[in-house]
C-alpha cells in the first residue's frame, strides 16, 4: 500500500474550494455566489482568497480534461465516487497540471490532509494519496479518444455536443479558438459610474488606494481591466464609483444608445448591471421602467442603483408579458437581455457546460421568443429595441429575431452607424471570446418603423 504523506495543517483556502465546489455539483449552486458568500464568511486574506477563487474555477473549467487525466490512475469510475472525493481529486488534480507555483508534493499533502478532517476512516485519504501520487509520477496525458470531437472535448474540457456544434459551425481551427479563449482567466473588468467620477478618476484610485493597476479597456469608453483585486472590499465600489461588468456586456447598452429625459424599459433587468448603465448612459435623467419575473432577483436591481447613486429606476416583479398591455407603446427603447443558455460566458460561468444540453436550447428558443413579441408591445413607433443574449448559438439569436421580423412587418432591423464591432450580414453584433478578448455576446438593433 502507499504510504500517506504527513498531514499538515489544512489550507482554509482549499478547504472553502473542496466545499463549494462540492455545493456546485450537489447542490447545482452558481460558483460565482457560492464563491462570493464562501469568501465572504470566512474573510480569508487576500492571496488566500485569489488561491481559492483559482481552483474553483480551475478545476471547473477543466473538469473534463483532468478527468480524463485521472482516469489511467483510478481502479474505479469518478462518477462512483463520494462527490467530496470527486472534488478533492479534481482541485488537487488542477494544481499539479496547472498551478506552477503550487508545488505538487504540497498539492498532494493539503489533499491528504483535506481527506482526514473529512473521514475518520483512513480509507478515503489512502485513495486520495495513491491516485494523486501515482498522477505526479506520471503526469503525461493518456491517450486521446479515438473520436474526433471526444478529442476535441477533452483537449478543451467541452461536452461533445457543444464540441461539435463549434467545429460544424466556425471549422475545426477557430473552433479550437473559441474553446481555448474559454478555458482562460477572464480579467476582471469594471464600469466607471461616470454619473460620479471619469474612468481616470476611477483607475487613480484604484492605484492609490488598492495598489492595483487598472488599464482601459479598448471597446468600451466606461470600461477598466483591473489587474487584481476583491471588488466587493474596494472603497471605489463600496461608494459606487465603479462596478463589475465586463466590457462586451458594457457594449449592450451603448448599442441601445437611450438619451436623457426618455423612457426606457429594461424587461430582463436582474441583477440591475445594465440597466445602471442605461441609466448612467442617460445622464440619470428620464425613466428606466426595471422589469423581472423574480422578485429577490430585482432587489438586487435597487440595491445596485443605491449603491451607484441612480434614482430613474422604478422596478416592477413579473414576466414582461403582464406588462406589455399596459404599458403598450410607451417606451422610447426596450432592452431585451433575453434568459439564455450563457454558453458566452462559459470563461466566468464554466459549471454551466456541464448542465447545458443542446434540448436546452430549443426551450430557452420558445420563452426568448414569447419575451422579444411582449417587450416589442411596449415599443412607441419609431422608437427602438435591442435584443441580446451572452450566447453565441443562432438558436437563440437569428432563430428568435427573424421569425419575428418575418411576422411583424413595422419592425426592421435597425444597424448601427460607427460602433465598436461591425454587425454581421444579418444585423447581429457578436462579440467573440478569442477576437475581441471579451465575454461571447449576441446583440442586434430593431426599430420599429413611424405610424403612416
């Protein structure tokens, strides 16, 4: 039998990341506010939480890669596994192929250590250590599946389904692209509330007060890639000079383009990022009619607004639906951030590949659909509308847009003249992962024509 390496004190950064990533796969929890409440609670120094924010989304991002690498050193499936074993293998699988700067003996130890506070039976730990000593001695990849696509998926840590759409869709190069661009750390990227202080203002105090640089981002005006950093902790966010959002999501609103003194409707508003933006686009000044069917959801949307000094926002709990008839033709412009399968943002939202299915997507089609003709409803003539998604699918894009324009004859597509992206043949502006260093969005520009 191998011998268990000695147990030393166990890291509460891997030990916050084995339990949250055990509440994602037990629990089907989002790893971002798992993460967010994890850190939260147990206030861990800044460098302990980069380290636990690292392997969580590590180990998720390429969770199908380092099974695969397991594999050869298991004498059972993982998926037959205690989830907490799972897990364990994973995060401590990441570190050695991945981290340079975690040694792997020391990888390999926390993981002992990490089995024996979880069982008193020493069964657990002994596995633990001879499958992760056996990876260190022989780290080399097994080999690659006799499927072309399988190959693919575990290169690049995809489900074969989304494997192959990519491939049949972009051809097999800018596949590979487009799946690397998901697998990387996505910076972290702030809006400058300008309703407050000018993006200058805003990266001066981030290199004062946070020792952290801060550079513009190369698309959007309002934008900055923080280097490093714990938003949540920054006197510049906590006073509402800046937020989180990344900069192909900061490109949304500006492609709605709202001006002071209009009325707006937001019909997905939840969490409240762009509808902020909207606000702080039109000078604070109008209103922003915040619509979401969840009402805990749309708290956030007047806890955001709070925090960034916007006072235009009137939220509203219901599906847009309910609303279109009474507030018909009453907007100037409507944004549509439909519900979607957020396979764009797979980069900051990796377990979502893991629970996405291709059915998936004809679902979500039906209610996009259902949600664009209701907010269309609310659309004054001449005024304008934008729908997007932060999916690349034309499943949930051109298939839901030109049904619709095809059935509504006032509306047309509505390009925009200088923009950030050119809008593709069919009007969509697509921000890609591996071309333009964002998050994967779909957005389009509708108007609705004038009354005769």
């Amino acid at each position: 039998m191998t011998p268990i390496l000695r147990a030393g004190p166990v890291s509460q950064a891997r030990f916050e990341a084995l339990g949250i990533l055990v509440r994602v796969e037990e629990d089907r929890a989002f790893a971002d506010i798992a993460l967010e409440s994890a850190l939260e609670k147990a206030a861990l120094e800044p460098r302990d939480a980069a380290l636990c924010t690292e392997i969580v989304y590590g180990a998720l991002r390429w969770q199908r890669h380092l099974d695969w690498r397991l594999g050869p050193h298991l004498h059972r499936p993982l998926t037959k596994l205690d989830p907490w074993v799972r897990a364990l293998l994973r995060l401590t699988a990441y570190q050695i192929l991945f981290l340079e700067r975690v040694p792997r003996w020391a990888a390999v130890d926390e993981a002992v250590s990490l089995a024996k506070l979880k069982s008193r039976n020493p069964g657990p730990a002994e596995f633990v250590n001879a499958v992760l000593r056996s990876l260190t001695r022989t780290p080399a990849p097994p080999p690659a599946p006799d499927s072309p696509v399988a190959a693919v998926g575990v290169r690049w840590s995809l489900p074969d389904w989304l494997a192959a759409r990519w491939i049949a869709r972009y051809g097999r190069q800018e596949a590979e692209a487009l799946m690397a661009a998901l697998c990387e750390r996505p910076p972290l990227t702030v809006r400058a509330n300008t309703l407050r202080c000018s993006r200058d203002i805003v990266a001066a105090r981030l290199r004062e007060e946070e020792m952290a640089e801060a550079r513009p981002t190369a698309l959007a005006p309002e934008g900055l890639v923080v280097e490093r950093g714990i938003p949540g902790r920054w006197k510049a966010f906590t006073d509402g000079a800046c937020t989180v959002q990344d900069e192909a999501s900061m490109l949304v609103a500006r492609l709605l383009a709202p001006r002071p003194g209009e009325v707006v409707a937001d019909t997905c508003a939840a969490p409240g990022t762009k509808a902020t933006h909207l606000a702080q686009l039109m000078e604070n000044r109008g209103t922003i009619i915040a619509i979401d069917p969840q009402a805990a959801r749309l708290r956030l949307v007047a806890k955001a607004a709070a925090r960034l000094g916007v006072t235009i926002i009137e939220c509203h709990t219901g599906p847009v639906e309910t609303f279109a008839r009474h507030w018909k033709e009453r907007c100037d412009r409507v944004l549509v951030d439909a519900p979607c399968s957020n396979l764009g943002v797979l980069r900051r939202n990796p377990e979502v590949k893991w629970r996405r299915t291709e059915e998936d997507l004809r679902r979500l089609q039906q209610k996009q659909r259902a949600i664009l003709a209701a907010a269309a409803l609310l659309v004054r003539p001449g005024g304008r509308l934008v729908y997007a998604t932060c999916s690349l699918e034309p499943d949930e894009n051109e298939d839901v847009v030109l049904p619709f324009l095809e059935s509504h004859r006032d509306w047309r597509v509505d390009p925009p003249g200088e923009f950030p992206v050119a809008p593709d043949a069919a009007g969509i502006v697509r921000l890609l992962p591996h071309v333009h260093g964002t998050d994967g969005f779909s957005a389009i520009r509708l108007r609705r024509l004038p009354a005769p």
